[in-house]
C-alpha cells in the first residue's frame, strides 16, 4: 500500500508538470484558436537561462529563476510581436501549426547554438533529501512543482475570471470579431496570451528542471508530453488541461511501475490515439457547435503561381541535364548530399500530396520512412532478402499502417489530425528504440548490405545517384500527371471545403486516404533507400525531428508546386555539407526559415523564382 | 410523373421548427420555385433534401430511391447536384479548375490511369477542359478561366457554381439563392442559361428572392413561412393567392 501512495505521489508530481505544460497550451489556444507546440521550448529556455544566471552571474537561486521567467517572457513577446500574431491574422490555422513547428525549432536551435548538446543537471531548490511524512517518502522538488502549479493555477484563474484584462481575454476566446468590434485591442491580447504562455512554460521549466535531465531538445520532448495532456482533458477548457496532465502523469508512474518505462510512453501515446478518435474534443470539452452548410471563411487559401506549360517543359528539362552532369562535377561530400537531398525528396512529393495539394498536415512522415527503412534493412541483413523485396515489403506495411491510422483518425478534422499523426511518428519513434532485437535499439542498425538489383549491386555512390535520381523523375512525372488531373483537382476542393467536395460526388474519404497511402509508400521507399545509402540506420535519422526537418523544407520551399520541396531539401542538405563549422547552426536555420517563410513567403522558394521571373504577374493573395 | 417526392418532412433545431410536415412533388424537367420570406426554411429544406441534416420525420425520393441516411457523394451519384446559398467556388484553384472539379463523379481514368499519364486519361482531360470552356464561355466566363476563382466578383462567382454542378451532369439541379448578387443584366443571363438548362432534360429546384425571374421561369412555386408550406401553385395562382399575399406584405393589405 506504501508503495501505492508513493507511486501516487510521483504520479501527481509528474501529472503537476504537465498540467503547467498544459496549461499554457490551453491559454493560447482559447484566445487564438492555435495550437502553440514551442510551449515546450519555453521550459527549456527558463530553466537553462535560470542555471546560467545562478552559476556564471552568481544571483541568488530566487532572483536567477525570476530573471529567467523575465527573459523567456521577453523573448516569447519578440517572438510574438514578429511572428505569431502577424502569422494569426493571415495564416490558415494549420499553417500556424506549422509556424509554431518552426519556433519551437528555431528556439532549440538558439539553446543548441547557447548551451551547447551536452546535458546539464541542476540542484533541487531545497537539498537532495526528501520529506518523511507518515512514513511516506516526499521529494522536496516534487513539494516545490506541486505548489508551483497550483499557485498558477490560483493565480491564472482569478485574473481570467476578475480582472479586466481577463475579461478581454475571454472576449476574444469567445468571438474576436465581436470583441474587436467592442474596443477589445485583439492583436494586443494575442501577443499578451502568448507571452503569458511563455512565463508559465518558463516558471513550469524552473521548478521542474531538478526533476529531469534537461538539453537541447528536452523541449519537444515537453511539448509533445504537455500536449498530450491537453489533447486528453480537452483544449478548450482550463481544467480539462489540469486533469488531463494529472492523468497522463498518474497513468506514466503506474505504467513505469508496474510494466515497464519503455511502455509507459507507448501507453500514454495509445491513450492519445483512443481519446483522439473516441472524443477528440478531449474528456472535458468547451466547444460551440457549428453549422456544418457555412463555410469558416476568416483565412483563405492562398492561390499557387505557377510556371506557364512551356515554361516549365524547359525548366524541367534542364534540371534533368544538371541532375545527369552533377556528379561529374561534384566532389563526393556534394555528391553524397545530393543523393540525401534527392532521396528525401522523394518523401516530399508525398508529402506535398498530401500537405500541399490535400490539406491534410502530417506531422509523422518519417514514422514511415522509418517503417520502409527498417524493415527492408531487416529482411536484407538478417534474412538475406533481395533488397528490392525488402522496399517493396516495407512499402506494403506502410501503406497498411497508414490505411489503419488513416481509417482511425479520418473522423478528426484538422488539428486532430496532424496531432493524430504525430502521436503515431512518436509511437513508431518509441518502437524503434523498444524492439532492439529488430531494429538495434537506439545504438541503430549496423551492416545493411549494398542496395541491388538481380545481382547488380549499386556500390559507389555513383550508381546509388543515378539510381535515386531515375526514382525521383519517374515519380515526379507520375504524381505530376495525377495532380494536373482529377485527382489533383479532388484534393484541392477536398482542402478548402470538403462538403461542397461531396455535394459534387467527389468520394472525400477515398481521396484522403489514396492521398494518404500515396504520401506512406513514398516515404518508405524514401526510408528505405536512405538505410542502403547509409548501410546504417539510427531510430534519430528517421525520428520526429525527421518529419518536422521535412515539414520545414516543404514549407521553404513552396507547398502545392511539388517541385518546390527540391529547393527546400537542397537548402537544408547542401548548404549544412558546404559550410561545415556552421552546422550547429542548422536546427536555427532551419527553424527561422520555417517560420519566417510560413509569414512572409507563404509560397515558398519555388513562389518567389516564379514571381522573379521576367514576364510573371505578381500573384495576387486569393 | 415526379422526379422528387417530398413528403411530410419535419425539422426543428430546439425549439424552433423550421421544417413543419413539408411535402410537394416535382414533375420531371419542370423548374420549381421556392419563395418566402427570411428564415422561412428555404435552406433548410435543401439541407434536408440533399440529407446534410437528418430529418426527424418525413421521406425525400428521388425516381423511386429514398435518399434519407445517403451520404453527399452518393446523393451526388444519383444526378442530385446543389449549389450553395453562399458562393463556394473552391479557393486556391483557377476558374477553370473549379468547372473541372465538378467533373470530378464522372471521370473515366482513375488514379492509377492519371499516374502512368495514360493517352486515354490525357484525351479525357482534354475534351473535359474543351467542355467547360465552352460552358464558361455561355455565361461569359471563358477569358477568366486562368484567374483564381475567389478573385471574380460575387456574382460571377455564383455563376461559375451553377456552371460547374452543370459539369457534374445533373437530372436533378438545386440552386440555392442563384441570382442574389447578380445585377439586372446577370439575372437576366441566368434566366437564360435555367431555361437552356431545362430545355436540356434537367429537372430544376431553385430557391430564389428574385421575384420577376421567379415568376418568370418557374412551372411550380412552392411557398414557405415558417417552416410551413402555405401555397402551391402555378406563378399565376401564386400571385393572387391571398395567404402569400398576406405572408409578404403583412395582414392588412390582404
């Protein structure tokens, strides 16, 4: 019974984490209707600031944790003023999602750049020796969250529910338009819930520090747990996020307990999918119904430019000629990069389907690239299989996996379904380090043979290049050839207004999920070719941080124009090989550039070549 | 002969019955009319028909087949095509794209055909966009066809949907509120462009305020208050029917 209550009592001390975690989701999505994934990136902001100012300035522990709130606070409202609310009045809510992919990026790369990769430890505020209460055992860091947590809470809800300013908050959680029509400064209370957002995701980041080993990406890892939480209790309503944190937290402790700690990640995850799909507006839910015959039409998709016909034969044309000279040109670092960027391509042009053309966000591609990889690396290492039957095997399981999620999360719109498919890259992320007698565990697979084909092996990077570069134009050619006919045309009406899709016949379920398969077998294909062209493959090369990298390139470089993404995945491949002591700053890079381009080129690369060239209209925003 | 049998529907949101026990049939190739004021159930009705709202009571059939518990696309299937009270052209696509859309239930390569770039599917493609340049090119759209179709204005946009759910190849077309937008000369086409349509073999249900072109083009007028049908009748009737008389313009005047 002892054990109990004590597995209880580290239940609620984690549950109390993710509650702040929660919390802050919460905030900033009522008063803008996005979902803030940098929250996570916030903790670490505030407690890695906190540490510096206690041991290189020597403040005191108190003054250090309030001036590390302080400047998380500042940045968050730099963050704001710049990008998020500007990004709120023009950006559809799912390109906001992705805006939000690319802070909580750009704010682990500015960790990575300051502090380093290595793992920092911080001291307990009141020694390592915990409380003897009634023969239970209380860690005094756990005393130090809980109370954190709940003075939030107290402190949260009486300004929501009190004050002024809370009730202007509210106002524009309930009806902006109405609230801006009454004098409520909207952009105003956007910027002060997001900066509110992050002090409490730094407080949250102080208090919890001691608790966990803390590093660069220890922000994803909170903002994936804190949203879990949320997703579970419900968006929309504080204490359904409170619940939901002391949930997952107790079902975690109880999970690690009494199973296992490798599983208690891959329950909490399952918890997710069946709260996603069996009431996706959480356990507690505060939403307004709406009709289902009026359009949302507050942000409008913008309209693609495109090269005229001939115009882009041409084009087409002489990238194939330097794609044929390239490696004739290029020294083998060039030459290996480009065989990345060409095989992460491949990836892409599903992922554009299904992003670009279809609207659906997939925040999980690299969960298949990662179902291809390992199981055609598997059959060709330990059962000698011919690779080909490998990729063709890991494409089929691909596509079965993506027809059972797509089968379970196609009731979810939106959101739902991008968070759906993120649960599911972090489950196949917490499968690739479980199942070490498969995959290697997270030390990865060693020995893949060379990729070959009826006894002709591709062995030099040479071949393995002229290969991927013969896969990529036939698969480009073919799914151009798709989107410029009717199912190209499907997708796009299924994007902006599924109903009135259906109303004209259009089969709205078929479509996504032929979109959604299309995108899975691209990517396994994708998976597999990288763990031929590496012989090695690690659960980090085709992990969550795999599939933001690949939301970041499409979106930088155009999404819907399908060869767009080239530029993305060339930019974020090549540049890093070509300037080697700047690689550190790669995950900065590439966080910048995702959000920044989500604002202020919204068509990417391949929009801005298209409105340089001579002779083009400039496109108009629809 | 009718096409579609409306019987003893009934909705109500709440409290609020906006469909109370509607029924009214409409004979094959005939174009119906359904008036009434603001908030008389008109859309609410369409709603019902095309089943984006389940009815609590009543049955809709079309040639003999019951399209209560249907989804959208399978109404869509049987030749039952409606537009929208608020234009929705799909934004982020060209006009033209958009016509071509409405194409979409009648394709004859699947994806299968458009991924290998089969010369059938390209074929297809081709006639398919000739046609519906020559369907924007009736009502005055074809030079725009390249233009984003959220860039017309109002009007045109309600246009270019009546043009494309034509792509579809409806037997059953239901327009909601086609002319509200359009000025004189628009209307006027529209006119036009319904009776062409008709002349076609397409039976035509169209909710309308506009009352000289409803008066104009209907064989049927369906009148609603409230939730409830209060008229029937030819244009003729209709006009002189006192209790539309006295729904429009208040007791008095009756």
């Amino acid at each position: 019974m002892t054990q109990f209550i004590q597995i209880i009592i580290g239940g609620i001390q984690q549950g109390s984490i993710y509650a702040l975690l929660a919390l802050g989701f919460s905030l900033v999505y009522r008063v803008t209707g996005v979902i803030n994934l940098a929250q996570g990136a916030f903790c670490t902001l505030g407690a890695l600031t906190a540490y510096s100012l206690e041991t290189s300035v020597g403040l005191p522990p108190l003054l250090a944790a309030l001036g590390a709130i302080l400047a998380t606070t500042a940045l968050a409202a730099v963050a704001g003023r710049a990008l998020f609310v500007p990004g709120l009045a023009r950006l559809t809510n799912s390109n906001m999602l992705m805006m939000t992919a690319g802070l909580l990026t750009l704010f682990e790369g500015l960790v990575l750049v300051i502090w380093g990769s290595q793992p920092y430890a911080m001291p307990p505020f009141s020694g390592e020796k915990p409380w003897r209460v009634a023969g239970l055992l209380l860690p005094t860091q756990g005393v130090w969250v809980f109370g954190v947590t709940l003075a939030i809470i107290v402190a949260l809800g009486w300004m929501l529910a009190r004050t002024r300013l809370g009730q202007s908050l509210r106002a524009c959680s309930e009806n902006p338009t109405a609230a801006r029509l009454m004098g409520v400064d909207v952009p105003r209370m956007q910027l002060f819930a997001f900066a509110l957002a992050g002090a409490i995701g730094a407080a949250a980041g102080v208090v919890v520090a001691p608790a966990i080993a803390l590093q660069f990406d220890t922000g994803r890892l909170l903002t994936i747990s804190g949203f879990i939480a949320v997703a579970i209790g419900g968006i929309a309503s504080f204490p359904g996020a409170i619940a939901g944190g002391l949930l997952l937290g107790l079902v975690g402790q109880l999970a690690t307990a009494y199973v296992s700690s490798l599983f208690s990640n891959a329950l909490a995850l399952g918890l997710l999918l069946i709260v996603l799909v069996w009431r996706p507006s959480g356990l507690i839910r505060a939403k307004l119904a709406r009709r289902s015959d009026v359009r949302d039409e507050a942000r409008v998709w913008m309209h693609v430019s495109r090269l005229p016909s001939a115009m882009a034969w041409r084009g087409g044309g002489l990238l194939i000629c330097l794609g044929l000279a390239a490696p004739f040109l290029l020294g083998q670092a060039l030459l290996g990069a480009l065989i990345i960027t060409l095989i992460l391509f491949i990836a892409l042009i599903g992922q554009d389907v299904l992003m670009g053309y279809g609207g659906q966000i997939s925040l999980g591609q690299a969960g298949f690239m990662a179902i291809g990889g390992y199981t055609a690396a598997y059959l060709a290492t330990e059962h000698a299989w011919a690779p080909i039957a490998g990729v063709v095997a890991g494409m089929g399981l691909s596509v079965a996996c993506a027809i059972v999620l797509a089968a379970v999360t196609l009731r979810l719109r939106g959101l739902y379904m991008a968070l759906a498919t993120l649960a599911f890259g972090l489950l196949i992320d917490s499968c690739a380090i479980g199942f070490d007698d498969i995959t290697g565990g997270p030390s990865g697979m060693v020995g893949i043979p060379d990729f070959s084909v009826a006894g002709f092996a591709f062995a030099t990077p040479m071949r393995m290049y002229f290969l991927v570069l013969a896969l990529v134009v036939l698969i480009f050619v073919a799914v151009a050839g798709a989107m410029r006919s009717g199912f190209g045309r499907a997708l796009q009406a299924i994007r902006t207004d599924p109903l009135a899709a259906a109303a004209l016949g259009v089969n709205v379920v078929g479509c996504k999920m032929a979109a959604f398969a299309l995108s899975a077998t691209l990517a396994s294909l994708a998976g597999s070719l990288y763990a031929f062209q590496f012989h090695f493959l690690s659960p980090d090369m085709v992990g969550t941080p795999r599939s933001l990298e690949l939301v970041s390139m499409l979106v930088i470089g155009g999404e819907g124009t399908l060869i767009g993404p080239l530029l993305g995945a060339a930019v974020l491949t090549i540049l890093p090989t070509v300037f080697q002591p700047l690689a550190i700053y790669k995950t900065l890079a590439s966080g910048a550039l995702l959000a920044g381009c989500s604002l202020y080129l919204p068509q990417g690369m391949f929009g801005l070549i298209v409105r340089l060239l001579p002779g083009q209209k400039r496109p108009i925003a629809a | 002969m009718s096409t579609l049998e409306v019987v003893g529907l009934r909705k109500s949101f709440g409290g609020l019955l906006a469909t109370a026990d509607v029924s009214f049939s409409v004979a094959a190739h005939s174009l119906t009319a359904l008036i009434g004021p603001n908030g008389a159930g008109k859309t609410t009705l369409f709603n019902l028909i095309t089943n984006l709202f389940a009815a609590d009571a009543g049955t809709v059939t079309f040639d003999g087949v019951a399209l209560g518990g249907l989804s959208s696309s399978a109404i869509a299937k049987l030749g039952v095509i409606r537009t929208f009270q608020t234009a929705r052209v799909f934004p982020g696509m060209t006009v033209l794209e958009n016509v071509l859309a409405g194409r979409h239930r009648l394709l004859p390569h699947g994806l299968a055909a458009q991924l290998t770039w089969m010369p059938y599917a390209r074929r297809a493609e081709r006639a398919l966009a000739q046609r519906a340049l020559a369907l924007l090119d009736l009502v005055g759209l074809a030079d725009q066809a390249d233009s984003p179709a959220t860039q017309l204005p109002m009007g045109a946009q309600k246009l270019l949907e009546v043009i494309r759910a034509l792509m579809a190849q409806p037997r059953l077309l239901l327009l909601d509120e086609p002319a509200a937008g359009l000025n004189d000369t628009e209307t006027a086409e529209l006119s036009a462009l319904l009776r062409a349509i008709q002349a076609c073999g397409v039976t035509i249900v169209v909710v309308e305020h506009n009352m000289s072109l409803v008066m104009g083009i209907a064989d049927q007028i369906v009148v609603l208050e409230a939730g409830r049908m209060i008229a029937t009748g030819t244009p003729a009737a209709i006009q002189c029917n006192p209790r539309v008389i006295e729904a429009y313009l208040g007791a008095e005047a009756a």
